[in-house]
C-alpha cells in the first residue's frame, strides 16, 4: 500500500504566501486589505477587506483568487461578514468542527 507523504509548512512560508497570494488579488480586483492576517485554530485564513474599488469585483471572487495564487487544493473560500467587518479568505472543509458548529453529519 503506498504512502501520503506529509509536508512540512513554516509559519514564515506560510505568512510569505499569504502576503503574495493577497497581494495579487489585492491587484486582480482592486482591493485593499487591512494588514495581518486571522488565523482561527489554523483551520480559517483571511484578512479583512477594507475596499473593493473594481466594479463588478465581488468578496467571493477576491476570495478565489487567493486560493489560486497559493495553488490550494481542498480549501473553500470563505467571506465572512461581522456588521461593516468582512473577512475574505479560505477555510478547509475537511475540518469538522470550527468552533464548536458542526459542518459534517451528526451523530
């Protein structure tokens, strides 16, 4: 039977990654990020979106584009909104349990 095997990811290539893959989706669609970025329980990444100046430019396409740039496979994009607060990033959906709130079949 063959093997998966694990990869290792440093917390300083991840950031870098995160900063370019925002960066060209900063691009792609006119938007502009507050600085940092969420990292929930290592299972939700984003930064909240501070503008959208390109029309017709939506949260979820900014979104994508942060998947692509990093070439994530498996991942979800993710905008979340809190009253004027919105956050754009991705989450994996093969983590069951964000926070208590199941996202799978319950027992």
């Amino acid at each position: 039977m063959a093997t998966k095997r694990s990869e290792v990811v440093t917390f300083e290539g991840l950031s870098a990654s995160l900063d370019k893959a925002f960066a060209v989706a900063g691009k792609r669609h006119g938007a502009e990020f507050e600085a940092g970025t969420l990292a929930l329980n290592w299972e939700i990444f984003g930064r909240r979106i501070k503008s959208l100046d390109q029309p017709g430019a939506s949260r979820l396409e900014v979104a994508n584009t942060v998947i692509s740039s990093m070439k994530l496979k498996g991942v979800q994009p993710a905008v979340i909104g809190f009253d004027k607060w919105i956050l754009v990033g991705f989450w994996d959906p093969r983590i069951r349990d964000i926070e208590g709130i199941r996202t799978g079949p319950q027992r």
